[in-house]
C-alpha cells in the first residue's frame, strides 16, 4: 500500500507537462493554431453574412433613377449609389464587386433600380448596362434644320451636330440613351433613310419617270408637304408622275414657301401673286420638273408612295373641305372643284366672322407631321389661276 505522501507525489508528477509539451515551438503552433481556428471560424461567419448582404433585399423604398457620370470610378459609384439609398453600405457593395464580380467594368448611364433591389442586381445592371431608353420622335416632313433644330433642344443628347444635307434623314421614333450624341442620331437616321429608299427604288414602278433614287426623294418630299392623309399619298404622287409624263409645271405650293425660307420650313403667311411668279430654283410654278433637291424629309409612306403610285389619270387636286382632296383628270373638273372650294372657304370664313371673338390660340410647340396649306394643290393656289402650263 502506498503512503499518503506517495500518492500526492504521484499526482504531482501526473499533472507537470513533460518537457515536449513545454517546448516553445509547440507553444507557438498552438497558438498559431488557435488564432487561425478563431479566423477560420470568423471568415466563415463574415463570409456568410455577407453572401447574406448580397442577395438580400436593398433600402430603396420605391423605384428610383440615378445617372452614374462617365469616369466615375467605383468608390465613386457605391458612395452614389449609398447617398441615393440603393444600397446600404458603400463599403459593403465594393467588397462585393471585388469579391464577386472582380475585373468586370461598372458602365456610366441613367439606371432605373426597382424598391428593394440586391447588391448583386445593383451590380448586374451596371455591368451589363442595362440603361433607361427613352424615344424620340421625328415627324415627317420636317427641314434638316428644323429636326437639327429639335435635337439641339433636347437634354438628352449632347454634342453640336454637323447638319446634314436636305431629305437625307428618316423620320421615325427612335430609341436612344441620356448622354447620347446627337450626331450619332443623325447618323442612324440617315442609315435607315438610305437603306428604305434603296429597297424601295428597287421594287419601283418600272414606269416612273424618275432617273434616279435621289428623284424619288425629291418627289416624295413633295407629296408629304401636299397631303397630311395616308391614304391620299398615293394619289397625290399619280398626279405629280402624270405631270412629269406630260411635261407640265408641278405647280406644288410648298415648292414656293421653300424657294423663299429655305430649311426654316415656315412661310408665316399666306402666299401671294408675287411670291407665285418669282423664280427660284424651287419655285415649281416657274421652273420644269422636279426641283434640285428635296424640300423636307419624306417618311416611309409618302416615299412608298412615289416608288409605286395610284393607277390614274388625274392631273389636279384641290382641298375639299373635310382635310383631304378632290381629284380631276380635266381642268374643266378642276375648276368645278376649285369653284366648291372657294364656296366652302367663303363660308367657313362668314361663319368666323359671326361667331364670337374668341381667346388667341397658342402657336403648337412644333411643326405638325405635315402642313398642306387649306386650298393649296396642284394649280389650286387661290392667289394662282387655276390653269396649267
């Protein structure tokens, strides 16, 4: 049996550590070992909130649009995106595009960020550049300067623009992003004005009296100024092609109002007797054919109409009173038009003389798609004799 005091001194010995274990460097690798457990332990808890932070809903209680200005860098980014409340933490979303999206480029522009929206779709939308469209439209018929005139006046393109030469542009509606140049627009309106009048001159009436693509336009200018009725387009281009056949004056009014202002497009008043026999290079009261150039951008009918025009033989038009025309193959007929005409104008200007004064209209803030002069036509200016040359 052991003594008391060997037991004790057995114990002792149990509980001193051997000199392995008292080693430094078994010391310090324990150490080492448990800092990097409590890291581990702590990376795997951070990884995990943050994996949490990324996909999780954002602050941004209803949808918002920010524009990211070219050359922002991406501390300059998330600070933005922070201040406009998009997401939380700036801090937060460049730790997330280090780590998840690294290497990939945040794009300028105007974004428009539904309520809620996660970092990661913060992200996805501006590497991808999903950026807001917008349309703008270009009626048809409008100068060059006039379009030029409407692009430079709209914020959401920049840049001075060259002017591009008469009836080289399509008018449409086009889609196009804040910040985009507007010679680009020009650009593309002129791609697709030279692409449609290519297909078109290609499935032409064989029988037109046209030389060349560039005659098409020039006459389709004309029919888009003289009629603001589709379904007219192609009647009114028959009497232009039938005068051409026949070698007769077009006489077409706002042949005239060009002449004289150019790509302003606006007479601002009637035309007159004079404004009629002077000669200009437009003037198709006074010259033969078509003039040199066109005298607005046609659209896509009014060109589709020249390239294949009505089957008639009309060789005038005049106003009829309810915003379209009336056709005759005889100056006889026509005069009888032009004669109902001037009786529908007469009344309508008795019935505005009777009525009470009423409060000035204002000027539209743009030229309509197309503006036929009431009572204009081919030979049917009321201030013109109603013959033919």
């Amino acid at each position: 049996m052991a003594t008391p005091e060997q037991k004790a001194a057995e114990q002792a010995k149990k509980r001193r550590p051997s000199r392995g274990a008292s080693h430094p460097a078994v010391v310090i690798g324990n150490a080492i070992f448990t800092i990097l457990l409590f890291l581990a332990v702590g990376g795997g808890i951070a990884a995990w909130y943050g994996q949490q932070q990324y996909a999780a809903p954002g602050p941004l209680a209803q949808e918002k649009t920010v524009v990211i200005p070219r050359g922002s860098g991406t501390r300059d980014i998330a600070e933005l995106l922070e201040r406009e409340g998009i997401v939380k933490n700036w801090m937060l979303f460049v730790a997330s595009q280090q780590i998840a999206r690294r290497g990939e480029q945040l794009q300028a522009g105007e974004y428009e960020f539904p309520a809620g929206i996660s970092i990661a779709k913060v992200l996805n939308t501006l590497i991808e550049g999903h950026v807001v469209n917008h349309q703008i439209t270009i009626p048809e018929g409008l100068t060059t300067q006039q379009i030029v005139d409407r692009l430079n006046t709209n914020d959401l393109l920049t840049g001075t623009p060259r002017m591009p030469q008469e009836g080289t542009l399509l008018p449409e509606t086009y889609r196009v992003t804040r910040g985009m140049k507007r010679d680009d627009l020009l650009a593309r309106m002129s791609a697709d004005q030279q692409k449609l009048v290519r297909d078109l001159w290609a499935k032409r009436d064989p029988s037109l009296p046209l030389k060349s693509p560039q005659e098409m336009v020039v006459l389709a200018s004309i029919v888009e100024e003289e009629t603001g009725k589709g379904d007219e387009r192609p009647k009114v281009a028959a009497v232009f092609i039938n005068r051409l056949n026949r070698k007769m004056k077009l006489q077409s009014d706002p042949t005239i109002i060009y002449g004289i202002v150019g790509g302003k497009g606006s007479l601002g008043r009637s035309i007159t007797r004079t404004d009629i026999a002077t000669a200009t290079p437009y003037n198709t009261y006074t010259i033969d054919g078509l003039p040199p150039g066109p005298i607005g951008n046609p659209g896509k009918d009014a060109l589709a109409a020249v390239a294949n025009p009505a089957k008639t033989r009309d060789l005038y038009f005049v106003a009829d009173g309810t915003g379209g025309h009336a056709f005759a193959e005889t100056l006889d007929q026509h005069n009888r038009n032009v004669a109902k005409w001037r009786e529908i104008e007469a009344s309508q200007k008795a019935n505005q003389g009777a009525a009470p004064a009423a409060a000035p209209v204002p000027a539209p803030a743009a030229p309509p798609v197309s503006a036929p002069g009431a009572g204009t036509g081919t030979g049917t200016n009321p201030a013109a004799p109603s013959t033919s040359n």
